[in-house]
C-alpha cells in the first residue's frame, strides 16, 4: 500500500506502536509530528533522531524529526527507521527531562530496543513486535539521500571571455566584458594596426556574480 508521504508511513507506524507502549503503562502523548527531515546541527550533525519537547512548540506537540541519509539498506531501512521512530517516541513518553535514565530504560528495553540508551538498535523482539505494523504501514516512500560531495546550489557560472580579433592580421584575444565597458577594445601589438574588433556586447550578462537561486 502507497503512502502519501513519508510523514503518513511514520504516522501509522506510531499509531501501529502506541499498543506496545500501553501495554507498558507509558502511554504516547496524543499530540506528537514526526518527520523525515535533518535535526537541530544540520547534515554536519551526528545525531539520527531528535524529539523537541512540547513546551517549544507553539501548538503544544511533541517534534520529531529522523534525519534523512542514513545509510541502511532499502530492505532494512524501514525497522531501522521504526526503531529510531521507537526511541524518540520513548523520549516523548516518559518526558524530556527524564533523558535516558531508569524511566527511558524500562519503556526502550520494553519495546525491544537493545545497547546503549543513548544509541539503542532494534533487538530481536522489537523486529518480531514491529514487523506486521511495517506490514500494515506499507512501503517506505523514501530512499536515502546523498548528502555528500556536491551541494544543491549550482556552481557560479564563469565570467565568460569575449573575442577580440584585428582585423587586419587575424591576431586574437579573449577579454572579460566588464574590461571591454571599462577601457575599451585592446590594442593589436603590432604597431599600427590600433583597436582589435570583438563580440557584441548586448544581450548578456556574463559577469554579473549572481548566482541562480536554488529555490
């Protein structure tokens, strides 16, 4: 079954846990967002899950946000996002302050989550725990996205070089267009041959140093 979006698959995956989380007598608070999108530190971050606390948002919501160039397989990427989504959601639950203490410990080993609390990785119970709500979410509409190397933002174009030619020996140059608007047409170096001819200049802006907006 086709999601929207990614945010409705994370959605009914949350919906799909919250039993889990009741069966440990930690409800979900019924107002959380979660989101596939970079956390607080940006790309450079480490972190790959983030839960705001309600008081900072202005409708009183829980945020959550799973950064989006994890490096999983895409046959492993939905329970490993599921267990990110887990982890986060037993922030939510147990409330910010309570960090990954006792209270954290208890609903994260409950649901399955194994290792450290501060990087816990989906156990054995929370793969079997997960795997039909995953079956009942659908595909994951996401893939993950390549963060390194190049940027989005285009390189600025060049400034690009005009001809200039005399038209008496064929001698050629290339000169930016501002020095063409600023001291003219460059000189043949041959004596007497004067100005060289180039390019028109209309209808460009090849030196402007703008560069496009990348939305």
């Amino acid at each position: 079954m086709e999601q929207d979006n990614r945010e409705s698959w994370l959605n009914r995956v949350a919906v799909g846990m919250a039993p889990l989380f009741e069966a440990l007598n930690t409800p979900l608070p019924s107002r959380v967002r979660v989101a596939i999108g970079f956390t607080s530190r940006g790309a450079k971050g480490r972190a790959i899950g983030e839960c705001w606390d309600n008081r900072r948002s202005g409708d009183g919501h829980f945020e959550i946000f799973i950064r989006p160039d994890l490096a999983y397989s895409p046959d492993a990427m939905p329970a490993q996002i599921a267990a990110i989504l887990a982890h986060e959601l037993v922030h939510a639950a147990v409330g910010i302050a309570a960090g990954h203490g006792k209270a954290f410990k208890r609903i994260a080993v409950g649901l399955g989550l194994v290792g450290p609390m501060r990087a816990t990785i989906p156990g054995e119970a929370f793969l079997v725990a997960i795997a039909p709500i995953l079956a009942a979410a659908g595909p994951l509409p996401h893939a993950r996205l390549d963060t390194g190397g190049e940027t989005t933002r285009p390189k600025k174009q060049a400034a690009r070089m005009l001809k200039c030619e005399c038209a008496t020996c064929g001698y050629t140059v290339r000169t930016a267009r501002k020095w063409l608007e600023t001291a003219g047409a460059p000189l043949c170096p041959i004596e007497g041959h004067g100005p060289m001819q180039h390019e028109p200049l209309e209808g460009g802006d090849e030196d402007s140093g703008e560069e496009a907006d990348d939305g």
